[in-house]
C-alpha cells in the first residue's frame, strides 16, 4: 500500500474476526477501505485524513483567548439544551452533561494541551455550532476526526445531490471547521426545496436523518369526505370546501360556532377521526396546541397555557397493551409531557431566559420509544411519527408551541411508521393549525379542562 513500515493496518481480511477488530481499535489502527469501495465511503469526495488534527489545533490556536472561551462556554451550555447525547471518547461513554464537562475543562487549558479526543469532541460540537446538523446524528459513535470528516463529506454529499449545479466539496485542507461553514450554506439551500426529517431509536438514541421533498411534504390535502361527515355529525356544521386551506378552517369554525360548538370540539373530533383513520391506522392521536393566552409573549407561558387533547382508537384496550395506567392515566401522563416540551420551546423566544429552553423539533418517525423513557413505557408510546406545527396570531408565527403525534402501541417490524406516513400525517398539522388560528383571531380560547390534569375523558 506504499505505507511506512510503522503503521498499522487492518485489511479487509481481518473484519471478521471481532478480536482482530478490538484490537486494532485499542491500538489506534488506520483502517482502510478496500480499493473497491473508496470512493463510495466518500461519496467521491477527497479528504486529507492525515491533516485533520492539526487543521482543527491551528483553528481553535487562532482564535482569541476571549472569543474562544465564549464559543466553547456556549457550546458548553448548548449541548445541555438538547435531546440525548451518546458518545464514546476514549474509553468513557459520555451524555450531555459529560460532554459539557469536557468543554469546560478544555477552556481552563491552552489548546495546545488538549489532547486528541478532547480536541476531536470540541471541534464536532464546533462543527454543529457552525453548519446546524443534527448533533445526535453523532450518537453511538466513537469520537474521532475520521469518523467527523466521513460525517461531514457524506452530510455534503446528503444535501448537495438533491441541488442542481452542485457538485462534491472536497476537504484537501484539512479543516473541519471551514467546511462545517460551507456545509451551513448548503443545508439553507437544500432546506429550501427539502423537508428535514429524522429517524430516532429509542432504545440508544440514534438519530438519522433524511429529506422529503417540500412540494409533497407540505402540499396541501383536500378534507377526507369521512372527516367532514364526521364533523356534521358531531358539530352540526359542515366545512364550507374541501380545501383544506386556513381560510377554509376559519370559514368552518364560523359556521360551527354558530351552531352552537366550539373550538374545543372541533379539534377534539379531528383527534378522533385522525385516531381511526383507515388510510393511516394509529392507536391514538395527540393534538397540542396553545390554550389562546399569552401569545403576545409566548416565552411567559406556564404549563397550564398548553392545550392537549388524545384521540384514542375506537375500541382501544390499555389492557391488551400491558399499560396500567388506562385511558385517564395515559392521557394525563401525555398531556403533561406535551405541555413541558412546549413551555420549554417557548423559552427560545424569550429577551430572558427562564430556564434553558428545549431545542425545536423536525418532524421524525420514530421506534422503541419506551425503551428509556418511563413516561412512554407507562403510556405505551412504542412507535411514534412526531409532526410539528406552527400557530400565527396578531402577525406573528411561533414555531415549536404545538404539534400532532401519531403512536401505535403494539411493537413489531410492520408496524414502523414510514416516510410515507408523515407526508399523509402532515395533514394532521394542516387542520390542527388552522383551527387554532381561527381560534386566536377571534380571540377566543380553547376549554381550560385540557390545560391541566382531569380525572374524566368526557369532551
């Protein structure tokens, strides 16, 4: 291979053996990939591997004592404010909190006396601050400037293949930092033609990332004949179109205002229609949405500002599901989870923070919720297909104060929600947000009986 004699190479031959591959791990190994699928590693990009520590030392060196101490005790901060990290550095498993203790023992010392794994982590969380990946993309993934610039290049490859006139970036010079920044212009370019979405496994926080094209993600769904006899029926009005269309849903809620209904009913009965969906079979169906106060200043709202309500399938059995907790139970222990998230996301907004706030959410599908969660094994939040929204009032759009979750109870292989669902579920999003607009621009609330704990189901 024209390597010097003193390095250490494991060949493709050798990767069948598990002993073999631990190791070469522990020996800090240069593993190669086999001619054949070089460049498909790379995704035909060219990266110098062997320049990449000192690229990243000489960029944090450059850096003033002051603006690097500010960076690294915002990345410190951050990493606490979002969902659950993983990583293994060295030969220390580290969470979010782990990872903030790296960072701030790095700025009690010169970068020259960082050693490889703590300058590898910084860099990547630097690397995130820079471009706005998704960091837990990362998780179960043994730190190293390797395993970033393979991230970073397949990432470029990820969003630049989907955008005319683009072709690979290379990474010749070594610096992971300079090309996390061209790696943020390209996901602003990408995100405006492609949905980001996620991928999540409960049961060790990974998280992968994928694009739906935003034409059909977020294009406009006509109302199901089904929903709009269904909210006749139990509204006494019928929507004026089948557009679907926020001017379509204000029009409706007129009409079923006037009959004697109210906003609460409305979006009750979308849940309920959404629960029993033959198109998109789900165990339950969960709308939040704000309660109508505190718009005006969002980051002031307490959890009982945060209406939820849960459509349940007809004939849903808490029992055949091994959840103790029934019906009540599981929608208290939801509605209560919904409001925090909520809450904590409007922080984002707030002149003063506070708390720290929670990050904002893309859409994603997700399996083995309840794996290491307590509140979802008692629920029996297995799969979950989680679809953001955001509400408008008096001018303003606040994203992350809402959202629809989808969950199916019953855990097997079939049962896994796919992309495709999210395109039909987003429709869920669709009638929720349209509702709650109409909603504030009457100034009118929904029933405070769903901002807090209750003891009975009854709408």
């Amino acid at each position: 291979m024209g390597l010097r004699h003193s390095k250490t190479v494991l060949t493709e031959a050798e990767t069948t053996d598990v002993d073999a591959l631990a190791t070469a791990v522990h020996a800090g190994a240069l593993f190669l990939p086999a001619p054949h699928t070089r460049n498909d590693l790379w995704r035909g990009r060219r990266v110098a591997v062997g320049a990449l520590e000192a690229a990243a030392r000489r960029s944090w060196t450059e850096l003033p004592g002051e603006e690097r101490n500010e960076l690294l005790a915002t990345l410190a901060r951050r990493v606490t404010q979002v969902e659950r990290m993983r990583f293994l550095m060295d030969e220390t498993v580290l969470d979010n909190r782990g990872v903030s203790a790296v960072v701030a023992n790095c700025a009690e010392q010169p970068v020259a006396d960082w050693s490889p794994a703590r300058l590898a982590l910084v860099t990547l969380l630097r690397c995130w601050h820079e471009a706005g990946f998704v960091l837990q993309e990362m998780n179960q993934t043994l730190v190293s400037f390797p395993a970033l610039a393979l991230f970073l290049t397949r990432k470029d490859a990820a969003y630049g293949e989907g955008l005319p006139d683009q072709g690979p970036a290379d990474l010749l010079d070594g610096d992971p930092v300079r090309y996390a920044q061209h790696l943020r212009v390209l996901r602003q370019r990408a995100e405006a033609t492609y949905e980001r979405c996620l991928h999540f496994d409960g049961s060790n926080w990974e998280r992968r990332e994928f694009l739906l094209p935003r034409a059909i993600y977020r294009r406009r769904q006509l109302l199901p004949e089904g929903l709009c006899a269904h909210l006749y029926a139990q509204t006494g009005a019928e929507p004026p179109s089948r557009e679907g269309t926020g001017e379509a849903w204000d029009a409706f809620l007129e009409r079923a205002l006037e009959a004697g209904s109210t906003p609460t009913r409305v979006i009750q009965e979308c849940a309920h229609w959404a629960a029993n969906a033959e198109d998109l079979p789900v165990d339950i169906a969960v709308f939040t949405v704000p309660h109508g106060t505190k718009l005006q200043q969002p980051w002031t709202m307490e959890f009982t500002d945060l209406f939820c309500y849960t459509g349940f399938r007809d004939g849903f059995d808490c029992a055949a599901f091994g959840i103790t907790a029934g019906r009540v139970g599981m929608y208290n222990i939801i509605a209560q989870r919904m409001r925090y998230n909520a809450v904590k996301k409007a922080q984002n907004y707030a002149p003063v923070m506070r708390f720290a706030p929670q990050g904002f959410n893309l859409p994603d599908i997700a399996i083995a919720e309840d794996a290491n969660h307590g509140g979802h094994a008692a629920s029996g939040i297995r799969l979950a297909c989680r679809l953001p929204l955001t509400v408008h009032h008096r001018g303003k759009d606040w994203n992350g104060l809402g959202d629809v979750r989808l969950n199916r109870c019953l855990y097997r292989p079939e049962n896994r929600f796919r992309p495709r669902d999210m395109v039909l579920g987003h429709r869920y999003t669709q009638w929720a947000k349209g509702i709650a607009d109409a909603t504030y621009r009457r100034d009118l609330t929904f029933d405070a009986k769903w901002t807090g704990k209750v003891t009975d189901l009854t709408p």
